[in-house]
C-alpha cells in the first residue's frame, strides 16, 4: 500500500451526526379534563325502564342503577359516569338510543334526556 493511499484513508471526512436534543421534561402532557355522563329526570319513563337502560349501557348492577334512578328522580339529574371526552359522548348517544320506554309510549314518552359536561377542575 502507498504511502498516498494510506494518507487519504485518514483524511477521508467523516459525517458526524447532528446533536441530539435533549426530551423536555420540565413540562407535564397536557391532560384531557374529565367529562360526565348526567342523566336527566322525566315524568314518563319509568323507574324500570330507566334502571334497565343504565345496566344496558353501562353494565351496572341493579342496586347502583336504582340508586342513580332515584338520584335523578329526587333532584332532577345524576351524574352517571365520568371519562374523557369521547368516551362520554358514545356513552350518551347509547343511553339516548335505548330510545323511551315502550309502556309510556302511548303517554308521548321521549327518550331519555341526557347530556354531556365538563367536570370543574
């Protein structure tokens, strides 16, 4: 080997990498804030109906679904679930598609009035 090979061999460039730059982590991700399911009391569905929407939908046994029933009866909403945002949205329109309860459908029963809120953080 020539001594003008061995030269060019070492002074050959060499691609360095460019510096990496460090992660952050002085800051925390950013959080979705939680959303809840309230459910929303009427006079025409009744307690049945409404007992069985909720263990439909949510998978509820039947005490803790009567407890939110009355919780809605008594003063007018309950809170029945609490998520991120677009979880608590499909949660709604399920509950709203169990439609109204058929025994009150002759009286103009409606289906169930629920909606969506943000939690106070």
């Amino acid at each position: 080997m020539s001594s003008f090979a061995a030269e060019a061999e070492v002074a050959a460039p060499v691609a360095e990498a460019p510096p990496r730059e460090k992660p952050r982590t002085d800051k925390q991700p950013k959080r979705q804030p939680p959303y809840a399911v309230v459910l929303h009391n009427d006079d025409l569905n009744g307690f049945d109906f409404v007992i069985g929407s909720l263990r439909k939908v949510f998978n509820y046994n039947r005490a803790r679904a009567f407890w939110l029933t009355w919780k809605a009866h008594k003063a007018g909403r309950a809170i029945v679930w609490t998520g991120h945002r677009e979880l608590a949205e499909l949660k709604a329109d399920q509950l709203k598609s169990c439609g109204a309860d058929p025994l009150q459908a002759h009286l103009g029963a409606l289906p169930l009035r629920v909606t969506v809120e943000p939690l106070p953080q």
